[in-house]
C-alpha cells in the first residue's frame, strides 16, 4: 500500500485485479483532544462508495465504514466479480488509518537546514506590504476604506499594476474570498476598481461569493483553488468571519492564523479594531504573533476624496517602512473613479503618523512633485523658510541634492536629476 501527502490530505492507492484503484482519502486530518480526526473517503475509480467523518483511531468507526463500503461495492451492478472481500477492505483501512497521521507529520520532522544567502524575505510589492510565504494583517475601524483597499490591492496583485505608490513585484493569481458583503456589491466594487486602475471594466477576478458562512465553511474550497487554480495570493474580508471560536481566546486565534499559514501562499486577512482604540487588531495578541506582517488603516476624509494611509506597526524580517504610502481615493456620486498617490500635504492628518525627519520629508517631496524653491518647500511643509535652507545645505553637502538658477529662482531638485548651480542671476531659464 502506497500512501502519501498531498497538501492537508492523505492518499493511499491498492491495485485491484488490474482494474481501477482502489482509494483511500483522509481529508481535514487534525489532532483533537479525544484523538487524531479526519473525514475518510473510500473511493474505488472515480466512484465514492463511502465516507465519514471520525476519529481514525476507533476501531469501531473503521470498521463500519470499510463494510458499508463492501456492501456498496457488491450491489453496484457493474463491479467485478472478484473485487475484494470484506476482511481486506477492512484491513487496509486499519492500515491506512495507522499510517495517516505519522504520514501528514512527516513534512514536520526535524532536517538539516542548509543556510543560504540573501535577505530574510522576499518581496511581492514596493513596499514590502506583502511577502513570499507571509501572512499580512489589515486592521482598522469599520468604514475606514480597509475592504476597497484590499480589493484594490488584490487587482493591482492579480493584473500586475501600480496602485498609487504601490508596485507588485510580478502579477499574483489572486483570490478574493468575500465573506462580508453581497456578490452585486463586489461586482460593482470590482467594475470601479478596474476604472480606476485604468483596467479593463470587465476585467475578473477570481473570488468566493460566500456571505453568510465562515472561513472555517470554505477552507477547504480555498485549499481546492490554490492548487487547481494556481492561486498565489489569498484575499479575506474579514478575520471576524472566522468561525473557530471567539478571536479574543488565544487558541482560537492560533486555530485561525493556522488555518491561514496552512494554505502555503502569501494571505491578506481583514481585521477589525476595537470600539475605543485604533491602534492594534481587536482580539487576541496570538493575531499579532502569527502575523508576519501588521498594517494599520489611517484614513482622512475630504469633500469628495479619501486619504488612506497604511502604516506598517509590525513585521517580520522587513525594515521599517518610515515613509509608508498613502493613497487617495476620488469618488463622483459615490462611486470611487480613481486612486493615486497622495500629493504632500493632501492629508495631513496622515502624513502626522509618518514621523519623519525634514531631510527625508524633502526628499519625498522633491521626488513627487519635481524641483521647486527652498519657500515653496516651506510653505508645503510647515516649517520656517530658515528650517528648510539650513536642511537643504546639508542635504547638498551630502550630494542628496543639488541646486540650479531658473531665472531669478534657485531651485532645487535631487541629484540624479538635476543641473549644477551656476550663471548669474537672469541668465536663461534651465529646465530640467
């Protein structure tokens, strides 16, 4: 008897009498506290005579499922007349049922660990919001943009395009698995999305329409669509949808990150925050822990646009990310027909968690909104016009930046793109 692992399954094929195999499935294979857990097919061909879902150490179980399925098996009209007795099925599947769990375990067991150079992760965007085998927590209060900010982000994934300042390494087979909103919403959610990524408006998405069950429900649909699909990347709204316990338990909490982690590609879960405080993932600290990586939603309304800023508040391997994007969303009667990276100073409520240091804000602003005088930057940003001079001559000394004569203005720009200081004053006008 041949058996093996394939993903969170256990399968075993005995050959009979040169006609089709016969199967033997262990599926949702889990230790419980009264013992190891799993659902048994016993298929022979392509036909499931029987299954059941038990525990794979109870002789008893084992036994009336191997002999319903020899009932079964002898009154279907076409099987052979030597297919096999009713004390072999039941042997094998003592067998099999000794072997599945040692067998699903054997990818855990301890081996040599070869070191290999390079950086701890790897990136699937810029900024590394999203890593390779890593788990992404997206957390905020309700009604703060965090459902279109992963639906936008699971399109820019899936199509391979910007979304604002944020760049996909390489096009990621998407999943969206909506658990929180009715099916024509997210189909009009997705219609304006495409728009405002500048995609076709008919452009699909790969997601599970599953309102009203849980992740729990669908867990095994998902495992079904990452191999036969080629899924890379798994979009959830939202952890609250979970379905394996209070999320404020800590074993509840790991049963979900679990869960998550078991799937084998890179997820984005949303979660929610508590009623009284913003700042971190309403639930367990096990959330947290198993997350590789945590992004706050900081968002600011104004007239017909949304400021949404995603701050990085923990990760695993990555750097911090003091410069985190913030993104603008424009809508027209509702409806969102655009998003672009926000201009400095669009939302400054926002760009206060930013925390950054002059010389960097300087350098972002040059690098967004191109070469400009040492009063603009000042007035831009806030700060005196001494402030601003006093910064950008160091900047200068270190060669971050350079300055140049336009007309009767010094302008300033950064070094890799800009002309040497120099001419007297109403010289021609240098552009850039």
């Amino acid at each position: 008897m041949d058996i093996y692992r394939i993903g969170r399954a256990v399968l075993a094929e005995i050959p009979v009498n040169g006609g089709a195999p016969l199967r033997f499935l262990a599926t949702n294979v889990r230790r419980e506290r009264t013992g190891i857990h799993a659902t048994l097919h016993i298929v022979l061909g392509d036909r499931d005579l029987a299954w059941t879902t038990c525990n794979v150490e109870r002789d008893e179980e084992r036994g009336r499922l191997a002999r319903k399925a020899h009932r079964i098996l002898k009154s279907t009209p076409d099987t052979p007349k030597d297919c096999p007795a009713e004390q072999d099925l039941v042997r094998w599947l003592d067998e099999f049922c000794r072997q599945v769990w040692p067998v699903y375990t054997e990818a855990l067991t301890p081996i040599p660990l070869v070191p290999e150079p390079g950086p701890p992760y790897n990136p699937l965007l810029d900024p590394p919001l999203i890593i390779e085998e890593g788990g992404t927590i997206l957390y905020g209060p309700p009604g703060r943009g965090k459902s279109y900010t992963a639906l936008a982000l699971a399109v820019a994934a899936d199509a391979g395009v910007p979304l604002g300042p944020i760049r996909p390494v390489r096009p990621l087979r998407t999943l969206y698995v909506n658990l929180e909103r009715p099916t024509i919403s997210m189909a009009r959610r997705l219609y304006a999305v495409n728009v405002a990524l500048e995609l076709p408006p008919d452009r699909p998405l790969l997601m599970t329409p599953a309102r009203g069950h849980t992740l729990h429900d669908l867990l095994s649909a998902i495992e079904h669509a990452v191999s036969s699909e080629g899924v890379e990347l798994v979009v959830v709204d939202s952890l609250s949808r979970a379905g394996m316990g209070s999320l404020v338990e800590d074993a509840s909490a790991n049963r979900v990150m679990d869960a998550l982690n078991s799937l084998h590609v890179p997820w984005v879960a949303i979660a929610h925050t508590p009623r009284a405080d913003a700042t971190h993932v309403f639930g367990s600290i096990m959330l947290d822990a198993a997350a590789d990586i945590c992004v706050q939603v900081i968002t600011q309304r104004q007239d017909r646009s949304l400021g949404v800023g995603l701050k990085v508040t923990k990760a695993n391997d990555i750097p911090p990310l003091p410069r985190f994007p913030i993104l603008c969303y424009e809508f027209d009667g509702g409806v969102l027909v655009s998003i672009r990276k926000a201009a400095p100073r669009e939302f400054p409520e926002i760009e206060a968690e930013r925390q950054l240091p002059l010389p960097d804000l300087i350098v972002e602003t040059i690098l967004d909104q191109g070469p400009m005088t040492a009063a603009h930057l000042a007035e831009l940003l806030g700060y005196s016009r001494s402030h601003v001079v006093n910064t950008l001559s160091a900047l200068q000394a270190k060669g971050a930046v350079t300055a140049y004569r336009s007309g009767k203005e010094v302008l300033y720009a950064l070094r890799q793109d800009t002309l040497p200081l120099g001419g007297e004053e109403g010289e021609g006008e240098d552009e850039l």
